[in-house]
C-alpha cells in the first residue's frame, strides 16, 4: 500500500445529494494539501470521474467535512467542498443543504456527537456561510435510525425523517438581505432579484428567457445560447452583488420562476448554476422561500399570499416539491429569518479513500 494515501470516510446520500463524508482530522491540514487529495479521491477533473468516487454529475461530486466544534452552542462545524468535473478546482465557497443532512448521521457514526435514546439534537456551524443549523436525527437505542416512512421528491423509497433548522440565514455570504440595495435591478434588459438568505440568488422570470418554467434538464443543458445568456446575468449580478468575478465559482446561484401549478407556492428551477438541478438544493429552497415574502421581489409577484407566521412555502421542482417551514421576525433589511425543511441520509458504504501518493506531490 506504499503506493497509496489511504482516509477514512463515509460514503453517504444527503437529501438529493451524494459524497464521500470526511473527519476534518484525517484530512490534509494545508487547504492546497486537502484539495488536492479531494480531486484525486473523486477522480477530477474527468467528465466521467472515472478514477474516483465522482458520479460524474453536480449532485453526486460533493464532499462533506465534518469537525468537532470549539464554537460555543455548536457540536460539529461542516465544511462543504463542490469537486469541479471539468476543472481542478475545490470550491468552498457556497454550502448544500442536501449534503447537510448527512452530517448529523456521520457525527453521532464518528463519536463526534453522543447519541441520545430516540432522537438526538445536533447543532451545526455551517463554516461556509458561517450560520447555525439544527438537525433532529432518529436515534432509537442510541443507534442512527436510516428506514423509515419518511418520503422525499428526487428520492426513491422512504428513510427515517431529518429535520433541519436552518437559523442565521439572512445575509450568508454579502452580510445583507438584498445585497444591491434594491428588490429589483435589470441586467442585459431582464429584471432581476438578487438576494441572500442561505444561499446567494438571481431570481429572474421564466417568460423573460423565452421559457414557461415548467421545462426540466434538457431544455437548458440542451440549450448553450440560452445558458450563455443566463451565465453573462450571473456574472454581471455577482459583481452587484459584491462577490467580485464569479467565473470560477457557483455562488451566486440562479432561479428561473414561474407561477405554482399544481397546488404549490411558487415554481423554481434551480441552477447550479451551469446545469439544471435535478430536485432542489435545500439552501436554495430556503432563499426562494425567503424571496416570496420580500414586497417587490419576482418571487413576491409570483408567490401564492399565505399571511400565516410560521407558513409553509411549497416550492415545485422537476422531481416534484421542497417544502419550507418560514417563521420571520421583523421586516426589511432587519428581518430574522428560521427556516426548518424535511430531508433523509443513508449511509451507503463505509472504509478508507486510496488516493496516488504521486497525485499528492
């Protein structure tokens, strides 16, 4: 094994989403160190990740790095890694939601956290937009609970149910709700809202790209002119926005809107942000939900009006909804924001990651 530098991990599904789980400790202290590693144990770039443990897609080339926390309130801290397919490139910058729901499960496997009989509460300090989640993870016995009759769209079958209190939102990555100072700005001719709650967004209407918002992956993977004109908006908005050039990052992301049609609040498509998502990301949920109660926004103009505090907002997707639990305090720039959603995690394998020594130099 001379050849090989040999990690443990968790290979897990979170929500939508799927990756190898990391102890921070057994990783590469140096960030260079650890990305390297990262690329190399999910075999990019390669737009087959043939030689590692990528799926070749957005959704399944995500990495999750768990620590104990020193933080005061916190268990664990959880930093979120996106393995680039076609570029040697780690990204950090933004967080998922989906991944998310991992690691609660991954820190109780890993006697970071102590389990509880019946469910357990851990508290997570999320380092990529420096916010707090709650998770209640099913723990019967004191064992991580995986089946169970919880259903979630974009996931066959039913697992044990993963509640994710999302507390610290508003401004994750630019400090500010509406990072431009406006609930509308129009770029390249196409009225635009940027926001920032979770997850840093373009939202932008549907009909306004020549779309009627309920098209699915084809319809935009397929379509490079229309791909290119979004990624010219992103661009000019990250900028707005204060993120500087953001051709090299997936932050901010993109929502194309649309009215609800089957019952629903609202309709998105979330893109991440070079391919459509298949479901939803969950922080992306969380920021459009957010979007359909800021007056003047293009979710508020499509929203279907729900005065309750807490409310549920039902966001409809390609795969089918993503529910947010939304409790607000306050109004404007000094809104407080508590998002709760329901998600699942399975542990799929457990074992050590075998990368090339030689990858490393």
């Amino acid at each position: 094994m001379r050849d090989f530098i040999a990690v443990p991990c968790l290979f897990m599904r979170g929500g939508t989403s799927r990756g190898p789980y990391f102890d921070a400790a057994d990783l590469p202290a140096d960030p260079a160190a650890r990305d390297r590693f990262l690329l190399a144990a999910m075999g990019s770039p390669d737009i087959r990740q043939i030689d590692g443990l990528g799926g070749a897609t957005t959704l399944t080339s995500k990495i999750a790095i768990v620590s104990k926390s020193t933080r005061p309130g916190c268990d664990v801290d959880y930093l979120f890694a996106q393995a680039d397919i076609e570029k040697p490139l780690i990204d950090t910058a933004p967080s998922c939601g989906n991944m998310l729901a991992g690691v609660g499960p991954f820190a109780i496997e890993r006697g970071l956290v102590a389990a509880e009989d019946g469910e357990t509460r851990v508290t997570i300090f999320n380092v990529n937009t420096s916010s707090r989640i709650e998770a209640l993870v099913q723990t019967p016995g004191r064992v991580v609970a995986y089946d169970g009759d919880a259903r979630i769209d974009g996931v066959p079958g039913t697992a044990a149910p993963i509640i994710l209190n999302f507390m610290d939102v508003v401004g994750s990555k630019t400090g500010k709700l509406l990072p431009t100072g406006k609930a509308r700005d129009v770029i390249d001719g196409v009225e635009v809202t940027c926001i920032d709650v979770a997850m840093p967004m373009i939202l932008m209407r549907a009909r306004d790209l020549g779309l009627d918002g309920a098209e699915g992956k084809s319809a935009f993977d397929g379509d490079r002119a229309l791909m290119a004109r979004i990624e010219a908006i992103r661009l000019q908005a990250g900028r707005l926005m204060g993120l500087g050039d953001v051709s090299d990052k997936v932050v901010p992301k993109v929502g194309v809107l649309s009215a609800a049609r089957k019952g629903g609040t609202i309709t998105s498509r979330y893109l991440t942000p070079h391919a459509l998502h298949a479901a939803h990301a969950v922080t992306g949920g969380v920021c459009v939900a957010s979007a359909c109660g800021v007056k003047g926004s293009i979710a508020h103009e499509f929203a279907t009006e729900d005065p309750a505090n807490p409310r549920n907002v039902v966001i409809e997707h390609p795969s089918g909804e993503i529910e947010i639990l939304l409790t607000t305090k306050g109004e404007g720039e000094n809104v407080s924001i508590t998002a709760g959603t329901l998600r699942t995690a399975r542990l799929i394998m457990r074992g050590e990651v075998l990368v090339p020594r030689r990858l490393m130099d």
